[in-house]
C-alpha cells in the first residue's frame, strides 16, 4: 500500500515530501489496544476529534483489546507506515510489560516512530471514607505497628499498582500485604468495603468514588499537586523524592515518514493549548501534554522504560516465559 502511494504521488509530479506534506488525503485510524469506555479510550476520543478537526479528515478510533494491550500495539507495529495507522501508546503496555516477559512480541521503542505524549496523570492512594487513616503518615504508623498485615489491593502481580506500592513500601521501610484482584474496579471495591486497607491506581479509575464521597484520596503520586484534586497532598510531601507517573501518547509503525510525525506532533501541541480540550482532559483526572518534537518523545520513551525496569527489579517481580 505505501509503495502504491508513493508511486501515485510520484505520477502526479510531486516530490515525496510534499505528498507527505499534504498528509492526510483519506481517514486515519488509531489504534487503543485496551476496551471502550475507559480512561485511555475516553482521552483517546477527545484527541481524535481534535485531530479531525485541525487536520481535516476522519481520525477514527478502533478498540482492539487484549494480552494486556499487546495485540493492538502488536497491529500497529507490522502495519504500513504511511501515517494512516497509529497507536494509543501507554505506560503499561511500552514501560512495564516489556520488563515482565522475556518474548515480548515487539520492540517497545524501536518498533515503533514516536509522534507525541498526550497525557499524563497520578496514581491515587486512596482509602475508604470510613477508613481511620486520614493522612499518608497515620497510613504509614499503622504498617510499621503490623508488619506484614496492612493489606493493599492490586489488579495482579506486575501490574503498575502493584510495583508503585512495593516501592512505597521500600521508601517508608514498611511491610505491606499483597492482595491482587482481577481489575481496578474489584480492588477499588474491596477498599469501599474493608477487604484492604489502601489502593493505589491511576486518578481516573477512583476518581468517581473520591467525588462521590466513598473514597478519601490521601495523596497523588506526581511531583505538583493536581488541578482536579488540589486539597490532596502529593506523596513526596511525605516520603520525599516519591514520583509515579502514567503516560499516554501516539506513535506510528517504525519508519514512518518524518514529514508525517511532525506534522501530526504540531496538530497535538496546538490541540492541548485549547482551553476547551485543557478543561475537558483535567476533569477525567489527567492532565494534557504535548511533546515538544517527535525526538523529545522518543526521550520519554527510553527514560520511562528504563525506570519502571529499575522499579520491576528494585521490587524482585518474576519474570515469565
């Protein structure tokens, strides 16, 4: 399919960068690896109508879920890099996994030509509004007080909450019980109901229940407090130093013409500076982001992979396969 675009471009008299200048001719698709109607796919939704608008053709978004977003992400990767098939990268799938599997199914960073981040948000530490933990530290005298017995919910082993809490058990020099749970809803459940103690997850997922009075958000993991929590301390105002962040963004396959990741990396800058799209990201609990060029995203890319990787060994997570 390139080839014959890039021959028709050719017939028509037009050098190759500007065929991929005029870019795009016909509706884009993106890829969210993950089901619909959660976090990622909502955001995803917002930046595709975005990118329709400033671009002028269809960005169309199809889920295409499973092995923990490997499939999608997998599609993308063995597809035409002309531009029309991009993915919805995340933390989960491009930072951690790659470190949990020693057959991962692709390159997460060279299998892919990187566009641009697109959000970033916290994971929450909450507990139930009942729970007599009101601050991080009365949270932390309580683990200290039962080594071993103050339990925290996870949606499996590996998974980003559990990784992020074994890491907050190290800094504060506390032993904590792992309780892993089929999905962050069956976990945030068990908090609301005293199964386990805390739960620590991406803002978006809890967020319903903080508004809605059945969870009390002790403290955010990034390094500011955030706009759609601003009363909720961040975690290194108590374990100093202690910054967890999810991330979204967009990439095409590898070898993706740069005339196409720059000029769609330029339509995402201009999209998060509206203030529309900024008030429409911020109360899902994330907050818009933009790379400054392709370039600065690929050094996100390597960055993030490489402290989740010292995160999963710091935390001794098996390796499978």
């Amino acid at each position: 399919m390139r080839i014959r675009s890039l021959l028709l471009a050719l017939a028509a008299g037009l050098p190759l960068a500007a065929a991929a200048q005029a870019y795009p001719t016909k509706p884009v698709k993106m890829i969210v690896p993950w089901p619909p109607g959660g976090a990622t796919d909502v955001i995803a939704r917002h930046m595709a109508e975005r990118l329709t608008a400033r671009l002028g053709q269809s960005f169309l978004i199809e889920n295409r879920p499973g092995a923990t977003g490997q499939i999608g992400t997998k599609a993308v990767a063995t597809s035409d890099p002309d531009g029309y098939t991009l993915i919805v990268m995340s933390t989960t799938v491009q930072s951690v996994g790659p470190h949990l599997s020693k057959t991962y199914p692709f390159d997460p960073i060279n299998d892919f030509t990187p566009v641009s981040q697109i959000v970033t948000f916290p994971y929450g530490l909450v507990v139930a509004a009942t729970s007599p933990h009101k601050t991080v530290a009365e949270l932390i005298a309580a683990a200290k007080a039962a080594p071993g017995k103050l339990a925290y919910g996870s949606f499996g082993q590996g998974s980003a909450p559990h990784l992020i809490t074994e890491l907050f058990a190290q800094a504060t020099g506390t032993q904590l019980l792992h309780v892993p749970y089929k999905g962050g809803a069956p976990a945030v459940a068990a908090v609301m109901g005293g199964e386990i103690a805390f739960f620590i997850d991406s803002l978006p997922s809890p967020l319903g229940q903080i508004r809605g009075g059945k969870l009390r958000a002790l403290a955010v993991t990034t390094k500011a407090r955030v706009a759609v929590l601003p009363e909720v301390p961040t975690l290194a105002e108590s374990v100093p130093g202690f910054e967890a962040i999810a991330w979204l963004g967009i990439s095409g396959p590898a070898k993706m013409p740069a005339e196409v990741s720059n000029r769609l990396n330029e339509a995402i800058r201009q999209s998060t500076a509206e203030p529309e799209y900024i008030a429409r990201i911020r109360q899902i609990g994330a907050e818009p982001v933009a790379s400054g060029s392709p370039a600065e995203f690929h050094q996100l890319l390597v960055s993030q992979k490489d402290s989740w990787g010292k995160m999963i060994r710091d935390a001794n997570v098996p390796i499978k396969d």
